[in-house]
C-alpha cells in the first residue's frame, strides 16, 4: 500500500483515495490528488435582496424598517444609504446611515439603488 499524505485540514492520517481526490473520513475534508488544480477559495459575490452584485462604494436602499439594536430608534424603508463596505460576517454591509451613525446592515434587507 503507498503511503497517502495527512488530511491538510485536521491532520488526520486516516485519508483515502476515491476517484481522483483524498477523502479525510474525521473532518470530511476533501483535495485533489493532481497539485496543478488546487483548492482556491472562491471569491465571495454579495448580492441584495433581488439578486443584483453588490461592490464595494454603491448606494442601497432599505427594504424593510429595521430596529438599531439597544435605542428605540428605527431606521425607516427606503433609507438611502451611500458608499457601503462588503464585509464578512453576518451582518456583511458597514456603512455609516446619515443620522444614526456607522451601522451594519445584511444584503437581505436592501437593494441596490
């Protein structure tokens, strides 16, 4: 039996070859045996609540009225909210909402203006 190499994911040296990739049976890990096609990370895409791409500076609106979190305030459907910065996370929008200061938002509750 050849020597298979250690599950990069959790170290486990119990991997094993199943049509072309490893398989780690701890962690579920799985990597192809070719090195020339590596396991790069997607890039993640953010889209709003209507599936349009979302970048880096575009302007959204709200689509629902949303509580802050910790005051009464509540911010009002169709807030306008300028120059957003995709993040990861739950909440993937900072943004700073013009009379209530820097907030994060999700992508579900906008759309892009």
């Amino acid at each position: 039996m050849s020597a298979l190499p250690p599950c990069p994911s959790c170290g486990s040296t119990y991997a094993y070859e199943d049509r072309g990739q490893f398989i780690c049976p701890e962690c579920g890990h799985e990597w192809t045996v070719d090195p020339s096609v590596a396991d790069l990370p997607e890039e993640r895409v953010w889209k709003d609540a209507n599936g349009n791409v979302l970048q880096d500076g575009d302007t959204v609106t709200l689509i629902k009225d949303l509580k802050v979190k910790g005051s009464s305030a509540v911010i009002k459907v169709g807030t306008k909210v300028r120059g957003i910065r995709l993040v990861d996370g739950d909440h993937d929008i900072d943004c700073k909402i013009e009379g209530f200061g820097a907030m994060q938002l999700k992508s579900e509750f906008v759309r892009k203006a």
